[in-house]
C-alpha cells in the first residue's frame, strides 16, 4: 500500500496567513478606536454633565472703546453699537469694519446677515450686512419699534400721534408698503415681524374687543400677486383677554406668536392660518428663541423661582427646568440657554444641564459660546475675556 504525501502549496498557504494577519490587525484597530472614542464620549459627557461655579481666563482682548456702548452676538464676530457707531470686531477685538454716525437712543435687532441700528424716537436707521453699511433711511415720525427680513428689508413702526404708522423700506430707504393703524379700528400695534424674504408680515394689535382687552394678530402678503389688491391683509385672528407682545418667523411658512397665556403656531406661505395653541399656566417673564427653538422663563405661581420651559417649533415641550434668581438678560446662542445680570451667570445646556451657576469678576455686557468645551466669549468694561468654566 502507497504512502500518500501532502504537499502544501506555498503560495496558498502565504495567502490564509495574510488574510489572518490582516483580521487580526483591523480588529485591534477597531477595539483600540472604539476604546478611543469610548473614553472621549465618557470624557465629554462627564465634563458637560457638571455644574460649573468659577471662570478660568484663557485670554484677554483690549478694545478701543472697551466699556462704550452695547454687545451683542453676530454672525462669526461682535456687534459693538453706541451713540457714536456701529463696529463688527471678530473675536480678539480687530474691527473688521467700523461705521461713525450720531444716534441718540440706538436699538439693534438682527437677522442673518441684516444688522439694523435705529435710533428709539428719533427718525434714522441704519442698515448693514456682513461688509458693513447697506443703507440709510430717514423717517417722517419718530421710531418706536423695527423689525428685520434676512434681505434686508425693514419694517418700521413709527409714532404718529392716534395714528400710528407700519412702514417697510428696502435697504437704500425706498418705501415698499404702508399700513396705518387706529386706536379705535385695529389697535396699536404691540410687535411685529418680517418672514426671511420680506414678503409676509405679522403684526400684533393691541385692541378693545367687546369691552375687553384683546390682542389683534394680522398677516400682510407684499407679493406680486397681491401688489394691486386694496388691502394685503390675508389673515386676522383677535384673542380675547390676551396680550400678545412677542412675534417671530422660524421660517418662510411657519411663525410663532406668544401671548401671556398660550402659545399660537401659524402656518402657510401664503395666508398663513392659525394651526395649533399650546396654553400655558404660568406668567412670562422672559423670551429667547434660536432656530425654531423657543425659550420661556415663567413665574412660579405660590413660590419663589422660575421654570425655565423649551419648545420646539411644533409646540412640543422638550426641556423644563427649575432655578431661582433675576437676570435681566435671557438668550439662546448655540443650543445653550444663557442668563445673566451684573455678575451674575446662569447657564442651561441643550440637554438641560445647568452647566455654570456663579458670578463672574466684571458685570457682563454679552457672553458668547465658543467652539471647545466649556469655552466662552465674555464682554464686559474692560474688553473681552475667553474664559473657560471650572469649579
């Protein structure tokens, strides 16, 4: 009987070998880079989830006017306004454009890239986008209230003895669209607001409704359409025993309107109506949105504090949370919910962890987040500090 011999084919065998290696070496790679980001996720997740009492200085930026005018956030920098002029500085402090001008009492609001500075019961607004000035615009009453579409258009509330006055300007001044109000037919208007391309404008009155108090919410189509129609209006719903003073567009077709008790979400392009109302059971205090996102800090009714409430877009509660103390100043930057007064910072997460509770060494004029953890821009009398959060 033969001897049967098994020779091993060389090249074979240098393949399984190969083909071994290279799983073992993909699966210690994956092992050590899922280790890597199992120990960041527990790191960041253990960072973000305390509470932080003290700031630790990181850097500090002089400015030219440090302590002269107001702050606020815009776009990748800082909006510095005062009576003298408005200048966009990046996050050290450079100007990145300045523009000198005379306001008595200026007021800011922002929409995208639109800047408007107007001055409060005087007759100029100004007008800028991200390389500065767009334009100027001189009224014939005094400015009570504006209100901003991304494009630039401006809509002007302007005080006109019992007549108040709705005006919207493009950026170089030229009137699109008048609308005048009467204490006795729809009331005074008490807010307003533009859609992002300027087409769509709501407004809320404050009026007398069968003897009582009530708030008249009206919508303006300025569309092609609707150039040559006697009256724009497309849409009027009065509210009964309410005062609705906050108005806000999340976007081309959805807005959100806030009365002192409920919530009104309306919807459409073109007449937009009236499609939900979440009733709230507390008293506002304060107001912030972001990105659809609409923050409320309510009195607690019987006891001292406040609840801080999110919701989103569609009226959905997603965050609640309770903390005592006043702060004057309430916004959203980020997903963060930021408070402050004097010294005094309070900071909410967008996953509701209270991540600072404490005071600060100089009263706080705007603080903005930063990208890094617990990283945040701070303004105050002596220029601009980069702080992080530390216990």
């Amino acid at each position: 009987m033969g001897i049967i011999v098994e020779i091993k084919n060389p090249v074979e065998d240098l393949g399984k070998k190969l083909k071994s290696y290279k799983r073992k070496f993909w699966m210690k790679t994956a092992l050590v880079i899922l280790t890597l980001l199992a120990a960041t996720a527990s790191t960041f997740f253990l960072l973000e989830m305390q509470t932080y009492s003290d700031v630790r200085v990181l850097q500090s930026y002089s400015t030219e006017e440090s302590g002269s005018g107001a702050y606020c956030q815009y776009m990748d920098g800082i909006l510095r306004y005062s009576r003298d002029g408005v200048a966009f500085l990046d996050y050290q402090g450079n100007e990145q454009w300045n523009q000198s001008c005379q306001i008595q009492t200026p007021f800011a609001t922002i929409n995208g890239e639109t800047v408007v500075i107007a001055d409060r019961g005087g007759n100029d607004i100004l007008v800028f986008g991200a390389d500065g000035l767009r334009g100027e615009i001189h009224t014939n009453y005094p400015v009570e209230a504006i209100a901003a579409a991304e494009n630039g258009i401006v809509c002007a509330l302007l005080r006109n003895g019992s007549t108040p006055e709705l005006i919207c300007y493009d950026a170089a001044g030229n009137v699109l669209v008048e609308q005048k109000a009467s204490l006795s037919g729809t009331g005074y208007p008490l807010a307003m607001a533009l859609s992002p391309d300027g087409m769509l404008l709501q407004v809320s009155y404050l009026c007398i409704e069968d003897g009582v108090e009530a708030s008249r919410v009206c919508f303006y189509n300025f569309s092609e359409e609707l150039a040559e129609e006697s009256s724009q209006k497309v849409t009027e719903d009065v509210y009964k025993n309410t005062v609705i003073s906050f108005l806000t567009f999340v976007d081309g077709e959805k807005s959100l309107a806030v009365g002192d008790g409920a919530l009104y979400i309306y919807e459409g392009a073109g007449a937009p109506e009236l499609t939900r109302t979440v009733e709230l059971d507390k008293e506002i205090k304060s107001i912030c949105h972001e990105d659809g996102r609409l923050g409320l800090v309510l009195k607690n009714s019987g006891e001292t504090g406040y609840e801080l409430r999110i919701y989103n877009e569609n009226g959905n509660q997603t965050m609640s949370k309770e903390f005592s103390g006043e702060y004057g100043t309430v916004k959203m930057s980020q997903g963060d919910v930021i408070m402050y007064e004097g010294q005094s910072c309070m900071i909410y997460s967008n996953l509701g962890v209270r991540k600072f509770d404490g005071e600060l060494n100089e009263s706080i004029q705007e603080i903005i987040p930063l990208t890094g953890i617990n990283k945040y821009l701070v303004m105050n009398a002596n220029g601009i500090e980069e702080v992080r959060l530390v216990k």
